[in-house]
C-alpha cells in the first residue's frame, strides 16, 4: 500500500485549483462592486495609488512621510467598509475565505508541506486501504463490555479508559499507546476505535499492519519501484501512526533498525503512535533489541489484556443462531 507521485501530483493539482477558483471568485466579487458602487471603486483606485507611494517612501526610508499616508489608507479602507454596509453586503465580502487559514490553500508553510497537505496525504493513503470497511463495524459505537469477566473485564475496562482519554486530549497531550495481550482480546479494537475518531475530527492518521508497514518500506528503499513516494516522509510526520499486529512482520536487522529510527523520530516530533501486539513484555524484550523495548516502555503506555478470544467467541454465537 504505496502512495505514488501520481497521487502526490493529483493532490498538488487540487490545490491550484482551489486557488483558481477562489481568485474567479474574487474578481466576479470585485466587478460587482465596481458596477454597483462605483464610489468603491474609485476608493479603491486611490488606495492602490497610495500603497505604491508607501513602498517607494519605505524603500527611501521616508519613516515620517510614510505614516501620514497609512493614516490615509486606513481612512479610505473605513470608507469602503462604510460604502459596503450601506448596500448591504459584508464588511468581509472580499476577504479571501480560505479552506485553510493556516497555508491559505497553498500547503505550504515556510517552506514546508503544512499539516492540510499531510491531511490530503493520509485520507489519499485511507482511501486506498481496506480499514475504511474495518473502521465501520469497529469504533466506540459498537464496542461491547460484555464480553469478558472479572480480572479480563476490569483490564479490558481500563485499556477503554485510557483509549477514550487518548482521543480527548489528542492535540493537547503527547501520548502513545501500546495494547499487549493474547489473540482477540481486544487489542485492534481498542486501536481502531481511537483511529476512527481521530479520522473524524480530519487530524492526519495512517494504518498499517507490522508486516505491510515493512514490506513498504523495504520496497522504497531496496526495490526502487518507480513512481512511489518516500513513505517515511509521513511516516515520521503524521498525527496519528497506528501499528496493528507487532510481532507478525519478519524480524530481522532491517526491521527493526527502521522499528527504532521510526519510534525516534516521532518520538522528536511529539508525534502519538499507537501499537498493538500479540507479543508479551518479555517476548518484545527478547524479539526486539533493549533499546526498541526501551524506547516502547519508556514513551508508551502499555494496556494489558487477556480472557478468551473474542472473535471466535462472537463467531460460535453468530453460528448456533
């Protein structure tokens, strides 16, 4: 499950577009104006007039002649607003509305891709995968608590607690979730959940099994397939990273070199990681090197679950019916 330039470049397309659109926008806007108040167009002649005189006085270091002029055009700017009220449009009836305040539908921002962009990247990447189908039967409207009892329930109920406050306080706290148990106690659920709700509130998300996320990056990086973009460049950079399945993937030097350079560098970018596994404390420690497991029990939270498998169980219920 690659992004390519294809992808990248259909994306960069949508944005000139946005900025094409909004400019016709602008311009239909202005003529308007010009036509059914032509004061306002004068006013804006003369504000125009004025803002070049204030560049050539800035460039000369006229200081004491330049403020007399903004003083001007802050009073022709009054006008305009005056005007525009009068006839019954809004003060702000010009005023570029941007889709995104923060890159003004650029996607950029000093230089580098802003978050909008990296958003486009990860819906591109959503839409590709099959978690869409996942994601609609697995989310906190069809979550069960009736599933397990006593010491299975009550470690289930909390694991619950700490992915509801994961999402609740997401943008505000830097935190990483780590759900560890045996197979079908909850542990992708749990992990789907907060993915869900953390697409719908539009931050930047990406999904990937233990093996699929290797296999994409060895593929880049040893395979040289044509055409497909650097998946760590959002990897490293996305809101939210969730790892299902950790364990399943061909451990090997490579993996978890890549493992730990991951766990870095978001780590540097206070960047939420969650991950789910079927591997104990002690089979991470022993799969992994001490400084992955380090870094895991150091910078995540580690939920434990246990009890019976809960898709096998919900799958012999479906069946007697």
């Amino acid at each position: 499950m690659n992004l390519t330039n294809e992808d990248y470049n259909e994306i960069l397309a949508q944005y000139d577009e946005k900025q094409l659109e909004l400019d016709h926008l602008l311009k239909e806007r202005r003529q308007e104006l010009y036509e059914k108040i032509p004061e306002y167009k004068e006013l804006d002649e003369e504000i125009t007039s004025l803002y070049a005189m204030r560049a050539r006085l800035l460039i000369r270091g006229d200081e004491a002649a330049i403020l007399p002029v903004s003083e001007k055009i802050e009073d022709l700017e009054r006008k305009q607003k005056l005007l525009l009220t009068e006839a019954g449009y809004s003060i702000n009836y010009l005023v570029p509305q941007y889709s995104c305040p923060i890159c003004h539908d650029t996607g950029l921002v000093e230089g580098a891709r802003c978050r909008c962009f990296k958003q486009a990247l990860t819906k591109r990447l959503y839409e590709k995968s099959n978690i869409k189908n996942v994601l609609e039967k697995e989310n906190f409207s069809t979550l069960r608590h009736d599933l397990q009892i006593g010491e299975d329930l009550r470690l289930f109920e909390k694991a619950y607690a700490k992915s509801v406050q994961f999402v609740e306080e997401f943008g505000t706290t830097y935190r990483n979730l780590c759900f560890s148990g045996t197979v079908g106690t909850g542990k992708s659920f749990l992990s789907n959940c907060i993915l869900n709700e953390l697409l719908k509130q539009n931050y930047s998300c990406i999904y990937y099994t233990a093996p699929t996320l290797f296999d994409t990056i060895a593929n880049y990086k040893f395979r040289h397939v044509q055409g497909v973009m650097n998946p760590t460049d959002l990897l490293y950079t996305c809101d939210l990273l969730v790892i299902d399945d950790l364990g399943t993937e061909m451990t090997n030097n490579f993996t978890i070199s890549e493992f730990l350079t991951l766990l870095n560098q978001r780590n540097l970018a206070a960047k939420s990681t969650v991950i789910s596994t079927n591997l104990s404390l002690e089979n991470l420690n022993d799969t992994y090197s001490d400084r992955v497991f380090s870094r895991l029990f150091a910078n995540f939270e580690i939920c434990i679950l246990s009890g019976q498998d809960i898709r096998s169980y919900l799958k012999q219920m479906q069946n007697r019916k």
